[in-house]
C-alpha cells in the first residue's frame, strides 16, 4: 500500500502565544525539510495571499514569521480557534479557518487587505 505524502497540518488557538509565534510541527517539518521555502505565502479559498517569513531556529524548528502577525490580525483568530495549514506546492500554504463553531469561517472582504498599500 502507498503512503500519503502528509502535505498539511493544523494549528488549535490554545494559548496566546499565537499572535507571538505560529510553529510549524516537527514531524511536518521533517517530511517537508528539504522543500520549506524561506519566503512563503499564506492563501485562503478567495485567493487573497499573506506574504509570511519562515524561520529555522538552532535546534531545527521552524515558525512562520514576518507577515504572520498581519494574518491573525486580519482573521482576528481567537482562542479556541483551528487553522488548517495545506502545503500546495511553489511555496505556497493553503489555509482555512475555523470558528470555535468548528465551521470554516466566513470574512467579510470589504476590509482593506492588510497588506494593501495606504494611499
């Protein structure tokens, strides 16, 4: 029987430490290693994309970094909330969120993107 390449991963809101930090799984990162891109972008099912920094630490972990900050903001994550992370290829990170109503969550786009230029 082939395997499943495992191509995603998720991320439950449990603490506060994720408008600091979004840590990529060790296991994914190891499957994943050789492909992670430095710079990356986090998309949603609209099309809109965040631009994110990922950062390897001395002892191998990797975080999304630069631009992250700018995506939970926009998504206004709480605690309690899911978001699913699927690698799509071209340095490219599929997402979608989920409510604490475990239903993927729906944003009102009229907001200006965050990373829109303000004139």
């Amino acid at each position: 029987m082939e395997s499943i390449p495992r191509n995603f991963f998720f991320k439950v809101m449990i603490n506060e430490n994720f408008t600091r930090e979004l840590q990529l799984p060790p296991v994914f990162v190891r499957l994943h290693e050789e492909i992670l891109p430095v710079k990356a972008k986090l998309r949603i099912s609209s099309g809109e994309t965040w631009n994110v920094k990922l950062e390897q630490t001395d002892d191998k972990q990797y975080f999304f970094t630069r631009g992250r900050n700018k995506f939970v903001k926009y998504f206004r994550l709480q605690l309690g909330e899911f978001v699913m992370f699927t690698l799509s290829g071209n340095s490219i990170f599929d997402v979608t969120v989920f409510g604490i109503n475990q239903c993927d969550r729906k944003i009102d786009f009229s907001d200006s993107h965050p990373d829109e230029e303000q004139g």
